[in-house]
C-alpha cells in the first residue's frame, strides 16, 4: 500500500494507492478547512446537499437511476475532523473497468458525475435544501439517544473550550434554520472552491489517465493555502474538571479526556501507540481485564488516541454508584503503566493487535484513504507496512 503522490497545481494533489486486492475502483476527494463554529454547519450542510443531484440529474431519482446504470456505483458525501480541520469528503466506489464488457467506461462517466456534482454548480435546490435541514437537524440531535457519543462529544467541548478542536463537526441546530440557498452557494463558489483538494484514487488503474482527467476537472480552479490553520493548540492544565450530568439512563457513562503532548509527528507517537493498546484496546488491555473483570466495575471501559490533537480519551459504561470506585481504578491503571508494571503478555498482545489493526487498513480503500490523510496533515508520510 505503498503512497504514490502527483501534484496537479498549487494546492491540489492526487494520492494513488494501487492495490490488485479489489474488483473495484475507490474515487475520493477531500476538501480541507479549518474546523470553526462559524462554518461547520454551512460544510455539513452543503456536503448533504451536494448528495442530492448535479447539474445533469436535477432530481435525486434521476441521479440514482444514473448511479444505477453505472453498474451501481456508491456515492457518498460526509465532513470529518481531522485534528482541528473539517474535511468535506466525498467519496465514489464504482467496478473496475477490466472486469466489464469491452467498450464500457465506467471511470470516464464517475468523473465526468464527480467533476459537475462537486466543483460546477452554479444554484442550490431549494427544495433539498429544506429537506436536508430537518434532516441535519434531527442528526444531530439523535446524538443524545447514543450516550457512549454523546459524553464523549460532551468531554470534549468541555476539555477544548475555546480552541477549534472543541467544535463539533456536524455543527449545531441553532445555526441551521438561518441558512439560505444564497448562503449556501455563496459559501460553495468562495470559501469551498478555493480551498486546498486531495483525491485518492484506490484500485488497479491506468493512473497516468485519471491523473490527466483531474487535471482537466480543476482547470479554472486556484485554492488558496489554508493560511488559518494553525499547529495544535497545546493548552496548559491547571486542574482536572469533572463534569457531570444527570439523565433517566439505566447504565452511566464516564469519559476521561488526557492531554498527550504527544503527536503524529512526533518520535515518541509509536510508543504513544503501544500505550494505548496496552491501556484500553481490546480483551488484553488493562482496562479490560482490571476494571472490567476482575474488579466487575465497568460494562466496558477503552481508550483511543487523536494523533493529530494528542489527546487520549477513555470511555466506560458504569453503575453510578460506581463512579468513583471507577474512576480511581482507571487511574490506578494508568500508574500502573507509568510504573512499569507490564507483563509479557499484555505487551505481546499489544504489538499484535497493532500489527492486525494496522493491517486491516487495507481492506477498505476508504480506510487506508483516512489513514493516509492524517499522515498527510501530521507532515510525516508513513506507509502502514512501515
């Protein structure tokens, strides 16, 4: 899985991952901006709507007829965060040429879809619009019905008050219903087309063609730098903030957040990554086999790692009369691990779940996509094998 990267003008990039492990090809482009309350409802919104129709398929059913002619092609859109960026995804998986009749060109047609669908629009459905605001809304307020993501969510606007990170990348319902076709469109031709591209192209292809074709598709187009996006903000912390909330929930849930000081870019990241596996990642973690097990003080307790922001979070699901037995011995835990005190066995099992996790990246183009995209913004280009 080797990372092949061509320039196509200032700010614009393709990434070509080639692999003959699929019958299909993963066509992705990630539009980059920095992560603001003031933007991240236009970016999901507008990403919602862009799903709808194109230019040539005005009516969401002309386009899924389209996509079906096409031998079923998968076109998704969504917005991600990545450290304190929001990317505005979109994403194409569509069957390789080689396993299709002679004369069919099922590449030629997704670009062409892919050209008009994310970079020529010149209007915005008023009527999807509308319907993609209720749907938006109703999105992100089912985010409590989770509770393990909503305390996380909680734990993080409240650990990364005032800093881009704490901005929640579906944005908020109060910024919705003020937002207008005019708006939308405006914010489309000047803030999304001038802003800095990726595409990932996933498969067993003639790269040389798809690289001339996307040099086509952004003819007329210049993204600027993102000149705002600042390195991550590492915060000082004077004292640790316990939030609490009180819900009609049968099972609590506890989430700690820890700053790291520690990113991707950093020699000490794979040590970093070792100790998360050791904490909190699966059924040899010390998390699993303490707190959960022995002591019977959780119904899950795990932990994960944002590499670009350094921050470590440690989710649980607990009886609240166990809080603070929990809460302590996740900590105990954690000195544990600063002590030293690691067996054989919780080591061994540590690098394998690694290894098996780092090598199922690739089997999914979309996920060796995500992984290569933060090496990428972390400035340390890394393949999974190295």
């Amino acid at each position: 899985m080797n990372l092949k990267t061509f320039n196509i003008k200032d700010n614009i990039n393709l990434y070509y991952v080639p692999t003959q492990k699929f019958k299909t090809t993963a066509l992705s482009f990630y539009v980059h901006r920095p992560l603001s309350r003031k933007e991240c409802t236009l970016n999901s919104l507008l990403c919602m709507v862009l799903r709808r129709s194109s230019p040539s398929f005005p009516k969401s059913q002309q386009l899924s007829r389209h996509l079906d002619n096409l031998y079923g092609v998968a076109f998704s859109t969504n917005v991600r965060k990545k450290g304190e960026r929001q990317l505005l995804c979109a994403n194409f998986q569509f069957v390789n040429d080689k396993f299709l009749k002679a004369n069919t060109d099922i590449l030629n047609s997704v670009l062409n879809l892919a050209k008009e669908s994310l970079f020529g629009r010149d209007s915005i459905n008023e009527e999807y619009l509308k319907q993609e605001k209720e749907n938006l809304k109703q999105q992100i307020l089912s985010i409590v019905n989770d509770k393990r993501q909503y305390t996380s969510k909680k734990c993080i606007e409240t650990m990364c008050k005032d800093e881009p990170y704490g901005v929640f990348s579906l944005g908020y319902v109060d910024d919705i219903d003020s937002i207008t076709s005019f708006d939308l469109i405006e914010h489309y031709k000047n803030v999304v087309l001038n802003s800095p591209i990726d595409v990932f192209v996933t498969g067993d292809v003639d790269i040389d063609l798809i690289k001339d074709r996307v040099c086509q598709m952004f003819d007329g187009i210049s993204p600027s730098p993102l000149s705002t996006l600042p390195n991550p903000i590492v915060s000082d912390v004077c004292e640790v903030k316990t939030i609490t909330e009180q819900q009609q929930i049968a099972q609590g849930k506890l989430c700690m957040g820890f700053r790291t000081g520690v990113f991707a870019s950093d020699k000490d990241y794979p040590a970093l990554m070792m100790y998360n596996s050791i904490l909190g990642c699966g059924i040899f973690s010390k998390l699993f086999n303490n707190v959960r097990e022995k002591l019977s003080l959780c119904y899950y307790a795990s932990s994960s790692v944002d590499h670009l922001k350094g921050i470590m979070t440690i989710n649980s699901g607990i009886e609240v009369s166990n809080f603070q037995k929990a809460y302590d011995e996740i900590l105990v835990q954690i000195k544990d691990i600063e002590d030293g005190n690691i067996s054989d066995m919780e080591m061994s099992a540590a690098v394998l779940g690694t290894i098996n996790s780092i090598d199922s990246l690739s089997d999914n183009p979309f996920l060796t996509d995500d992984y290569y995209l933060g090496k990428i913004i972390s400035g340390n280009i890394i393949s999974p094998e190295e």
